[in-house]
C-alpha cells in the first residue's frame, strides 16, 4: 500500500525549493507518530533538505535519483518511477509513505489510495514556488475527515485531514 503525507499552506503550497515553508513542530510528530517504522520514499532534492541531508531515523529512506554516483549513507536509492514500482510491489504487506518533494508527490499521487494532507489555514511566512496537486479540484478524490484545528505557539492553525481515492466500480 502506498500513502502520500504532506503540509499544504491554502493554495497547496508545500515549499520554495529549499526548504518547507512553516515551523510546525506539532505536525513533525504527527507527521512521526504516522510514518516511524514504515518505508519512506522521496526525491533526492527532499533528502538534500534535510538537516545535514542525513535521512530520517526509525524509517527505511528510499530516495528516487537519476545520479547513479548518488549513494549516502543509511539510503536505500532508485534511479526510475519504474524499479521504485518494482520494489513497492515485491513488498505487498509494507505500507509506503511518499513524503515529497513536489516532483514525487506529482508522479506518485496515481500510486497512492490515501493522503494525509496538514492544512495550514495560515499564510506562510515565505513564497511557495513548489505544490502538491490540489485535490480539492480532482474528481477522483474525497475528504475523508479533518481534525479540530490546532495552533501552534508561533500562530500557524493547521488541521490534520485524510484523503481517499474514490473507489470506481
Ligand atoms: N510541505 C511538505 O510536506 C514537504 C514535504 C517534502 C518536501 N517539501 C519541499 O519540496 C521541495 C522539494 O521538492 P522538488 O519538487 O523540488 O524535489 P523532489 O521531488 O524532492 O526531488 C526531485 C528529484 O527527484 C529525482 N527524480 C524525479 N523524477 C525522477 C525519475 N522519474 N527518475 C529518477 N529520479 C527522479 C530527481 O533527482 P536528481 O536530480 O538527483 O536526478 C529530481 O531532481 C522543497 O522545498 C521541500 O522543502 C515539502
């Protein structure tokens, strides 16, 4: 099973290219508590954003290059949409997380039946210039449910939702 979870700012903004555009530690542990133990799969640039570029503890990272000189420490590394699909299918019990960036998130939204989705009500401090597809505009995906809000110290109100793909009979 395969599942994107992302942080939108309204308009499903999610970066500027470099980094993520809001500082919610409240949604770092949702965002832990749902993935810890569970594959995660990225785009090389989403590594590189990371502190020290070092990939998440507790979780197999699985980084999606073309760079066949790119290999870190602790990765797990695929070069083609085509052998990440290889290897999510020779694990049928293991459930998937795409956790970005906004080109993995696009080419990967077909592979996953569920999105947990962190909107934040909240203007973001800084320009988004990179997005996750907004679902509120596909037809092929409903709101499942959405959290009470949550306000973080710094004044962020975000609620925590969960997207479905409508099933087609
Ligand atoms: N708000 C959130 O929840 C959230 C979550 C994650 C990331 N972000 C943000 O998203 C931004 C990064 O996103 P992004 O779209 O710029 O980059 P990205 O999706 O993280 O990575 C793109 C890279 O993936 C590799 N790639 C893409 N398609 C491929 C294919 N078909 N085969 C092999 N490799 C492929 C390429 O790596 P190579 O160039 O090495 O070949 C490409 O440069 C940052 O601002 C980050 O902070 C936000």
């Amino acid at each position: 099973m395969v599942s994107a979870i992302v942080a939108v700012s309204p308009g499903w903004g999610i970066g500027d290219g470099k980094g993520m555009l809001y500082r919610l530690p409240g949604d770092l542990k949702y965002f832990r508590s749902v993935t810890l133990g569970h594959p995660v799969i990225m785009g090389r640039k989403t590594l590189e954003s990371f502190p020290g570029g070092k990939p998440l503890p507790g979780r197999e990272n699985i980084v999606i290059t073309r760079n066949r000189n790119f290999r870190p420490e602790g990765v797990t590394v695929v070069h083609s949409l085509a052998a990440l699909r290889r290897l999510v299918a020779s694990r049928p019990d293991e459930h998937f997380f795409v956790i970005g960036g906004g080109e993995i998130y696009e080419k990967l939204l077909p592979d996953c039946e569920t999105a947990y989705v962190t909107m934040v009500e909240t203007e973001p401090p800084i320009v988004p210039t990179v997005f996750y597809p907004d679902l509120s505009k596909k037809r092929s995906w409903v709101l499942e449910s959405a959290s009470e809000p949550h306000t973080e110290e710094n004044g962020a109100v975000y609620r925590f939702t969960v997207w479905r793909r409508r099933r087609t009979h």
